[in-house]
C-alpha cells in the first residue's frame, strides 16, 4: 500500500471522520447545555437558540473556546461545586452573549466578537482565526485572557504580520503534503495563539489543554521554519481533534458522567524515554497524555515520510528540511509511537475505555502497516540515547559556574565506569582498550565541551555495537545480565543529577 494513501486512511476512517467527531461532540455539548438549562436561563436561551441554526453556525460557537469552557464549568460547579476559573455569573453572561450573536445572525462565537477584518490561517471555513487582542477590548476577550494566564501563567500577544506569514506558510506546507489528514485536524482548532516564549511561556514550544480546548498555541520566537510550523500545527491540532473525541467518547474509563472533568492521578504512568525528566520527573505521563502523544505519533510518523520524500521537490519553495530545528524524522516517529502503543497495551489498558481500546488497536493496525522496519518489542535503546544526547546538546546553551564543572566532572567519572561495566557485561572485551583512552580524563578546562563529547562517544559506541541498533542485552554471556538495564539506570541517574543544575529549553507536549 503506497503511503499516501494512509492520508485517506486517517482521515476516513472510524476514528478519523471529522464530520462525524463534529458531530458527536455538538451533541454532546447540547446535553451539557440541557442539563445546565434549569438551572442556568442563559443555558435556556443558548440551547432554543442552537436548534434553529445552519451547521457552519453550530461549528463555531460550539468550537468557542470560551463557549465550551464555559459550559464545562457550569456543568462541573453544578455537580461538584469547587472554586471556579470564571464566575458564573460570568459563564452565563457569556452563554446569553452567545444566544443574541446567533438571534442577530452572527456566525461566530463571542469570542471573536465583532472584529471587522479577522485573520485567518486558510479557509474561514474550516481552519482557526489568529487571535488579536487587540483590536477591541470587551468583557470576553479580558475573560479569556484571564483563563490564558491562570491556566499558562502567562499573557498572550497579539500576532503580528510576519506570525501571520509564518503561520500561513507552514500550514500551506502541511496541505501539500499530508492534504486530507490536515484538513481534518486543523478542524477542530477554531483559534491559534501566538506566545511570546518569556514569562509563563519560556520552555513551550507549542501546548494545548484538555481543559482550554479549541485554542493552539505555538511560540513566536521558533516560528522561522515551514517544516518547524507545519509538524506543530499538525502536533497540536491532532490533540484538539483528540480531546474533541474524548469529549463525546469513552476514551478513559476513569473519565466522569459527561461534562465533568477529573485528573487521572498518580498510576498507572508510562515514561517518555525520550525526554528529559526534569526535577518535577514531568517525562512521567498519565494515561491520557501518553495516549495524546501516541495519536500524534502515529500520524507525524506519516507526515515525516511524505515530507522527506517530497523534500526535494519542496525544497526551493520551503527551505531545505534537514535545516535546524525543522522536523521529526520518520524514524523517531516511528519509534516513538511503538514504544508509547506497547506501553499503553501493558500497563494503561485497564485505564482505557470500549472506544479508547478501539482506538487504540486501529492506530496500532495502521502503524504496523505503514512501519517498514519495526524496533523489536520492548526496545529502549534508542529512546534512551535521544535523551542522552538531548541533555548533552542543552549543556551548550548554560553559563559555566562551579556548581556546573563539578557535577559534570563527577557525572563524567561515574558515566565512564557504567559504559566501562556494560562493555565487560556485553562481553566486548575489544571495545575496553579504545574506552579507556578516549574516556581517561585529561587537563581539559571546557567541562561543557569535554563532557558533551564523552556523551557522544558513548552514545555512538553502545549504538554501534547494539544488535540491529536496539539492544546490546543479546550480547550478554552472564545468566541475568542485562546490559540495557545498566544503561537506563546510568541515564536516569545522571538524569536526576543534571536537573538540580539546568534549567528546562524549549519543549512541546510529546
């Protein structure tokens, strides 16, 4: 099957169908409407209203992000009180905001208000506006500032031309390449956010919440690459499509009655090799989450193989893709979805509910076909190695201090005797006279350099001798030994070091 023809796969199929998710979740977010409609007149008023309007309408007031969040808060304060975000006198305000915009023929949620020349990504019809606060300044766009700040302790901008360009750019990209599957995701976001990457902001590269659905938002300062842009509105619009589904669907069995919201607490959790854990151990992921980063996977996994065959063809009018900073490869999509689908199957299966299963095996069935060279099950190296280095490349933006050149002098020492350990366990003997050169320690004054390059050496080498580049534990000659053990717990020890001393760069949410 050739691989453009998955684009139709996931677009169309039982899990895919935006027109049918639209569908499901309007119905859904009437319900919540309905309940709330005795209690709440503005619920009332919104809910008759709705009833009489074209579906382009429903789209978009139902993909409000203030709308919906509005609706969800009164639904939850209806049923388990607690301190809201927004008062509710406030949400009802805006639910009865909403009915008049839809009496008076406004096509639009209240949000959007009634900015005169809008700026949208593509299509008004089914592709986000770019937010612009500052073009009016009513009760609505202050409150939903106020939701942005609480829920990202920070501000939002309002995006300038060259973001617009940027934006648009990236998103023409992602319709060459991936058009349907594109299409269907960037649907189910309604408004962009476009972040300074200070404040509040500093360390995301791009986010989106459960608890803000309909709203993207991508930082300003990495909005110079086309393939960058396009993997991440592709990133963040798939999450959007996700929650729009959880929302209608049993995606978690622990998820409440519909409309309330709840965390998925502390077990089971399944760990993103790949990423750097951090002092708060943020590479930990509930169910959720991993199953979020998982559907993105799966299609980026795509995406990245289209766009690496069209590349060159590409090239001349979006820049070259192997630039910095400009996408994931097939490979590591690839890898990361395995490893995330196999964990979720093992230790999150009793999390997921009838639809989150389901979905859960046709993203496998699709994945297996799409894969031309899977890691064998339960690989960790890799995943492992890309953290490795990933920590290594960081050091190089940190200010050299004392507290720095120690840790990494000790870490070096202790990372030295690990691989050392390994190489005897992995039975490569050869490999020991070379290490001992290489990794003695010398006059070298550049803690940073010479730490970095100790990691590259490492990292090279266990990858070179691994089995098919997954696994060195084939090689062990000792009864119990396992030479991939020692090497997780090398990493995750230097790990948990590392973060005492630097602070997080720029991440996204998978």
């Amino acid at each position: 099957m050739d691989l453009s023809e998955f684009d139709t796969v996931l677009s169309r199929g039982p899990f895919g169908d935006s027109k049918y998710l639209h569908q499901q979740m309007h119905a859904a977010f009437k319900r919540r409407i309905e309940n709330i409609s005795t209690s709440v007149a503005a619920g009332h008023r919104l809910l008759t209203t709705l009833q009489q309007v074209d579906r382009q309408t429903e789209y978009r007031v139902l993909g409000d992000p203030l709308v919906r969040r509005a609706v969800q808060q009164l639904v939850v304060q209806q049923v388990a009180g607690g301190t809201p975000q927004l008062p509710p006198q406030l949400c009802a305000q805006l639910l009865d905001a909403t009915a008049h915009r839809i009496e008076a023929g406004l096509p639009t949620g209240p949000l959007q208000g009634d900015i005169d020349d809008p700026q949208w990504l593509g299509d008004p019809l089914h592709t986000p506006w770019i937010w612009a606060p500052g073009q009016r300044d009513d009760t609505f766009s202050q409150a939903f500032s106020q939701l942005v700040e609480w829920q990202f302790q920070g501000g939002l901008p309002a995006a300038a031309d060259a973001d617009h360009t940027a934006l648009r750019e990236g998103a023409r990209l992602l319709g060459e390449v991936l058009p349907l599957t594109s299409r269907s995701a960037l649907s189910h976001t309604h408004l962009i956010g476009v972040t300074s990457g200070t404040g509040g902001w500093k360390g995301r590269a791009s986010t989106s919440q459960f608890t803000v659905t309909g709203v993207i938002f991508l930082n300003r300062r990495l909005l110079t690459n086309p393939w960058w842009v396009a993997e991440h509105l592709l990133h963040e619009a798939l999450h959007q499509k996700l929650y729009d589904f959880r929302h209608a669907h049993s995606l978690l069995v622990r998820d409440l009655e519909e409309g309330q919201e709840r965390t998925a607490g502390e077990a089971p959790r399944v760990v993103s090799l790949w990423n750097v854990p951090g002092p708060d151990a943020s590479n930990r992921w509930h169910t959720h989450r991993a199953m979020a980063a998982f559907h993105v996977y799966v299609h980026l996994a795509l995406f990245s193989s289209l766009a690496e065959h069209l590349s060159s063809q590409l090239r001349d009018t979006y820049g070259p893709l192997d630039a910095p900073r400009a996408m994931t490869s097939s490979r590591t999509a690839f890898d990361r979805a395995r490893y995330l689908g196999e964990n979720l199957r093992e230790a999150c299966w009793g999390e997921l509910g009838a639809a989150g299963r389901y979905m859960l095996e046709w993203l496998s069935s699709i994945l297996d076909a799409m894969d031309p060279s899977p890691a064998p099950a339960g690989a960790s190296l890799h995943l492992l190695m890309d953290r490795y280095l990933k920590e290594a490349r960081r050091l190089r933006k940190v200010a050299p201090s004392d507290d720095l050149a120690s840790t990494l002098q000790r870490l070096a020492a202790a990372e030295a005797e690990a691989f050392r350990t390994v190489l005897c366990a992995a039975d490569v003997q050869t490999q020991l006279g070379e290490a001992d050169a290489v990794l003695t320690p010398g006059p070298e004054r550049h803690h940073i350099r010479a730490f970095t390059q100790q990691r590259q050496y490492i990292a090279d080498s266990l990858l070179g001798l691994a089995l098919n580049g997954y696994s060195l534990d084939g090689l062990c000659r000792t009864t119990g030994a396992s030479a991939d053990k020692m090497i997780r717990d090398m990493v995750e020890a230097s790990s948990h070091e590392l973060a005492k001393v630097v602070a997080p760069a720029h991440v996204s949410t998978t």
